[in-house]
C-alpha cells in the first residue's frame, strides 16, 4: 500500500542559456524537495527552450551534465524526478535529437526513459512551427513500476492523441507526467479541456507541467501548468506567465475507490 505522497510540478520560463536554465531548474528542485515533495516533474526543454533549428547544437547526452546533474539531485533529495524533456542527440542522424524524458529514481537509477512520438507540425496563421525537421520521433510508450506507483510518461502534442494515453493505462499507469511547452495559441483553446479529459477519460492523476514565457523570440508559451486528479478535479494550477511550483497530493487509494465506483475501464466494449 503506497501512503499519499506530494507531487510538485515546476512551470519554469526555460530560454536559450543553458547554464541559467539548469540553474533555475536545481534551485526548484531543492525547493520542492524541502517543502515535502516526492514526486518532481520539470518541463518539457527545460535545458535549451531557443529556437528548434538549434536543438541539435545544444543537445545533451545521457552521461552529460544536465541529466548527471538530474540524478545526483534525485539521489541527493530521495526523489522519484521526471527531468522534463531534454533534446538528446540521434545517434544515427547527425541533423536530429530525440525529445527524451527520463524518469530517475530516488538512488539514481534510470526508471524509464520516453521519446516524444507526436511532433508538434503545425501551420496557423499566427504560429508555424515544424518539430519534425529537427526532432526524430520515439515509437515505445514507458509505464515504470515506482516506489510511488506506475507512472506514465508523454509529452506536450502528445495530450491531443487520447489513444496512447488508453494504452498507458492498459499497461497500469496510475500517474501520468506531461511535460509540455504548449503554445499560448493553442493553450488557451485546449489545453486545459485536454488535460481533464486525459484524467477523467483513464481515471488517472495527470501532471501537466508547462513552460510559461516566449521561445524562440516569437512563440509564447501558456504557462497554466495544472494538476488533475482521476475524477478531474484541478488540484493545482500554474500562472499564466510567471515560474513558480504547485503542489498535490497523489493518493491512489482514492483512485481505486473512484474506479470501483465508477467502473467505466472495466465496462469498454469493442465493436
């Protein structure tokens, strides 16, 4: 049995200074690691959030810095982390990155590692930006059995696919982590809709944690990062354009009672 734990979601104003992103991102961390959390989910890019034709130029690599120094803070604080996403370099494309979330464990381990599978191609009148052509996509969905339950991983665009989030919860996700840099155009239509019909629809906690501020000079970013919970409560919600930290409780003895009393997974037909 797993005792409610606090869950703290990081909406951070990530920009093309690795150094101060990281920076900012290590002071949030021991933040919410001092205030009780258990569970951290940072951003999506939260290391380099410039322009996408660059992505590949500020790449890291699993054994780099950003994603050491992500596991020496799990370690240091006794933490489940999700280190948002970071561009990581193709190994077998010299033009692209993989947008990759790795989940560390509370001594360090690598509990799961997710690459974005949807990219973010998209052409309206006010904002064009095409993710594909810097950024390879993943193809393998992750649930990873934790000392804080099963955890799901995707990634911003990928909140608009409600098919692997079914899947994700098929597998036993429990909680689901989405670290995002959804787009204030877009967000303002969706992006809170989206995030509750995920919870509702898989009767599952979701962890949106959003980028706030602009990106690449031009794309503003929603912030409203939130915290759902299964019947689709928000339990927390981020500023519109300011950083800061929000906290929850997870309690999946309540989602168990939620799901025996509401039964809708156990009664999906196919045709």
């Amino acid at each position: 049995m797993i005792a409610p734990y606090v869950v703290a979601a990081l909406q951070m104003d990530s920009g093309a200074e690795k150094s101060a992103n990281l920076e900012q991102a290590e002071s949030m961390i021991a933040d919410a690691a001092k205030s009780g959390a258990q569970l951290v989910v940072l951003p999506e890019l939260f290391p380099y959030l410039g322009n996408v034709s660059k992505l590949r130029e500020n790449a890291e690599t699993m054994d780099g810095q950003v994603l050491q120094t992500m596991r020496r803070l799990a370690v240091q604080y006794e933490l489940v982390l999700c280190a948002g996403s970071v561009a990581v370099a193709a190994s077998d494309d010299p033009t692209k990155v993989l947008n990759r979330s790795v989940l560390f464990g509370p001594h360090g381990q690598v509990l799961a590692t997710y690459d974005k599978i949807h990219c973010f191609d998209i052409n309206l009148p006010d904002v064009k930006v095409v993710e594909s052509d810097y950024v390879r996509a993943g193809s393998q969905l992750s649930v990873a059995s934790t000392p804080l339950g099963h955890i799901g991983q995707a990634i911003c665009y990928d909140l608009r696919f409600p098919e692997i989030f079914r899947r994700l919860t098929e597998d036993g996700m429990q909680v689901c982590l989405l670290p995002a840099a959804f787009t204030d155009k877009t967000g303002q239509a969706h992006w809170e809709v989206l995030v509750r019909a995920r919870a509702i629809e898989n009767q599952i906690y979701v962890i949106a944690t959003n980028q706030c501020g602009l990106y690449g000079d031009s794309i503003e970013c929603h912030g409203n990062s939130l915290i759902v919970d299964p019947w689709g409560n928000v339990l927390a919600r981020g500023d519109h354009r300011q950083p800061g930290i929000l906290y929850a409780e997870i309690d999946l003895a309540s989602q168990r009672k939620i799901r025996t009393e509401l039964p809708a997974l156990a009664h999906r037909r196919m045709a």
